[in-house]
C-alpha cells in the first residue's frame, strides 16, 4: 500500500511537470507527450518496483540512491524507445532535459516527508502489537532483538518450550513456560505468538497450535533452520499449503528480476566493449608480442547449475603443461611481464565481456574456479558447489570485500564460498550496481598478482 500511494503522489507530480514544461515551450500539449508519460508510467512500475524505490524500511540515503538509480534506468529507457522508433526528432531536448533534472528533485522533495510518514504509520501499528515468543534459542532471541529494535513491536519476553525451569535471559526475559503461556496472553494482552522450534519438535508445535486456536491470537512459526545452510530461501504457496524453499535458485524463483538482470549485463557488457574497444585492442598486440601463444586463453569452468562453460580471459603466462592446475602465486614464474601488469591491472579479465554477452556469464557473480579447484574442494567445504546455483561473474561480493588473489589456506576459500552465498541469499539489482560500483576501487588491492 505505501508503494502504491508514494508511486502515484510521484507519478502525479511528473505527469503535471512535463505537461507545464510542455505548455511553457509550445503552448499546446502534443500527442508525443502524452504518449511519453504513458510509457513513463508503465515503465516505472516494475522498474521503482525492482529497486524496492519506496521499501519503508529503507533509511533517506538508501532510499534517495534507489530513487536516483531507478529515475536514471526510466530515463535511459525512454531515449532507447526513442531511439528505437526514430521518434527522438518530436521532441524538445529542454524540455526532455528540464523533466529529467527538475522530475528527480521533485520526487525527492516528495519522497522525504512520504517516507517519513510511512514509517512512522508503520511503526504506530507494529508499537500496538504485543508480541511473546515460544522458543529459548538462539534465533529466538536474535528474532525478539530484530522485532524489537527494528520493527518497533513490543516484546514481552521468551517463553520455555518445556515444563522445565526456564534459563535466564537479561535482555530478553524468560517469563515462563509452556503451562504459563495462556495466563501470559491474557496478562498480558498479546496478539502474536511466534513459535521458534526446530522441525524436530513437529508434534508439539501442532498441539500446540491447536490448543491456541481459541485464544484470538496470530500464531507464526519461524522453524528453526539454523543447522542448515540455506540458499535463497523463501517461503510460498502450492495448491493452497505453504512450502518452504530451502535452496533454490534466484535465476529460476524470480524470472521477471533475472531477465532485468541479464538485460541489463549485456547492456553493460556491450557498452564496455564498445569505450573499452582501443584497450582491449593495445592488450591483445602486448600478449601476442610477449610470448609465442594465443592472445585469448580459453579454460573450462563451472557455470549456472554446475553447465561446464569456456570462461576467456587474456594470457598471461607463458605456455606451460597444464595437466596439473596450480594457482598464479606471488612470484609465479610463468607469468609474463604483461601478464603481470595486466592480472595487476585485472586487464586480463576483460574478454569476459564476451562471455557475458553469450549469456554464459554474468557481470556480478560468484567468480568461476578451475574445475580441478572445484573437484579439490567439494567436500572439504560446506555448501561449495551452491555457489554455481547463479550464473558466474566477472567481479562479486567477495572480490570488492578484499577475497581475491590465491586462497593458499581452506580458511580463504571458506570465506570466499561463504561471502558467494551471501550474495546469492541477498541477489537485487541494487546489489549488483552497488558492486559494480565498487569494484574499480579495488583493482589496486595488494593482494592481486
């Protein structure tokens, strides 16, 4: 609902922006512009939608970004539907111009008391919903910690799931247990109930659920999954009963999200080779110069579901037998002089834009491993091979948070796999652009050779 009514306050105040505009310059509102807010307002639904633009638990500066991003896309959008349809000559680049920087300023102007507004309605209501917990775990309280200091709901405390004596807790008490739970709603006054047991304690959790049907009040269960290692988890419905997706992939569970994703890789892909074009040209006569071999060195890697793909990248060692796949170390002898500049420079990845555009890679992703590397580590590490569940990238999450260069320990490969899964778990477009963004920041880390 709060997307909704800051979407239409906004969309509004556009509409009226670009027809005063309009007016001011010819004094008649042409069909071309109406049509341009049309698309403007179709367009920006699912693209404001996508970048979670009006998410009320967003803070100003989060939200402002989403806001800016979300404004560029819709903008870039119309001149390439202009440019497409050769209808780019109907219409005024001051106005065009003047919408685009007044319209951004405008809805900030808008969105700041909006979403303040938001979240203080949103935060009124969850102040009047009184809350316990039945569960004593560590997801118990860290659930009691999130909806009490970001959610803004009143937690009374923790409730025993046994009739034995309750440990203690300080900062969120343990009021009872099970044989205390409806004299506590009562007391109390409580409207929800969050069950946090393990799958094991099924039994209970449905007597105890049938003995709450009559106490008017919500009963959630938060099952408690913390022994396993869950990958982009969600919970829907199929033919009417809830199930709980443990490990799926992002590509197959979001379809509209994944093709804005890949559109907007090859978009990228395309525009960086094309600036990119007299780099890449100077890179390929420096290889071929410094070495007898090809410019291009071609490798097998794992990519989207584990589909074995050519990942390309510039040589930058000289040939060498590769029957036994070693990692490039510090003072690695088989690399060149140009190969060390531009592994340095992260110049020898760039052919990966190629790779992107075939749609075998993406932009932003868990970064591909020698299949050697992949068969060393399965099974020495939990939940490795869930890292391909998304198609591979040319940077990610791990590389812009300092988990480049070799992983000579099991500890560096841990943290790697773990910073991929992190990634695949919190996947939005807004992640990717923020990567993407950081990522030229980190080409001069020492830890690159």
């Amino acid at each position: 609902m709060t997307f909704w009514a800051q979407w239409l306050t906004a969309a509004f105040a556009l509409c009226v922006l670009l027809f005063a505009l309009v007016v001011d310059k010819t004094n008649v509102i042409g069909a071309q512009y109406r049509l341009q807010a049309i698309v403007a307002l179709l367009g920006s639904v699912p693209i404001y939608s996508l970048l979670r633009v009006y998410y009320k638990h967003h803070g100003y500066l989060i939200g402002l970004a989403r806001l800016l991003s979300a404004w560029l896309i819709l903008l870039a959008a119309l001149i390439a539907i202009a440019f497409v349809t050769k209808t780019s000559e109907l219409y005024s680049r001051e106005v065009f111009l003047l919408w685009s920087s007044i319209g951004f300023l405008l809805q900030a102007a808008l969105y700041l008391p909006l979403h303040h507004l938001a979240r203080r309605y949103q935060r009124s209501l969850q102040a009047q919903r009184v809350s316990i917990i039945v569960g004593t775990c560590d997801l118990a309280r860290e659930l009691a910690h999130n909806l009490t200091r970001e959610h803004n709901e009143t937690v009374i405390g923790l409730v025993h799931p046994t009739d034995e004596p309750a440990p203690a807790d300080s900062l969120f008490p343990v009021v009872g247990n099970l044989s205390h739970l409806r004299e506590l709603i009562v007391t109390h006054r409580i409207r929800c109930i969050y069950i946090v047991l393990p799958l094991a304690a099924a039994e209970q959790i449905e007597g105890l659920y049938i003995d709450l049907l009559d106490a008017n009040v919500d009963v959630i269960w938060m099952p408690a999954l913390n022994s396993l290692t869950l990958l982009n988890h969600s919970v829907s419905e199929i033919d009417g009963k809830p199930a709980i997706h443990l490990n799926e992939s992002p590509l197959t569970s979001y379809p509209t999200a994944a093709l804005t994703k890949a559109v907007m890789d090859r978009s990228i892909a395309l525009l960086a080779l094309l600036l990119l074009s007299p780099l890449l040209l100077a890179t390929a006569i420096a290889v071929k110069l410094s070495s007898p071999g090809p410019i291009l060195f071609k490798q097998h890697r794992h990519g989207w579901n584990g589909q074995i793909i050519k990942v390309w990248k510039f040589r930058s060692m000289r040939l060498h037998d590769d029957q036994q796949v070693k990692q490039a170390t510090r003072d690695d002898n088989r690399i060149t002089r140009v190969g060390r500049f531009i592994r340095r420079t992260s110049i020898d990845e760039l052919p990966q834009l190629f790779n992107v555009l075939q749609g075998r890679m993406s932009l932003v992703g868990p970064r591909p491993h020698a299949l050697a590397h992949n068969d060393y580590y399965t099974g020495k590490i939990t939940a490795y091979m869930a890292r391909h569940r998304i198609k591979p990238g040319i940077t990610g999450l791990a590389q812009i948070s300092g988990c480049r260069g070799e992983t000579e320990t099991l500890d560096k490969m841990e943290r790697r796999v773990e910073l991929d899964l992190q990634y695949i778990n919190n996947w939005s477009v807004w992640l990717d652009l923020k990567i993407l963004i950081k990522t030229p920041f980190t080409l001069l880390a020492k830890d690159i050779y």
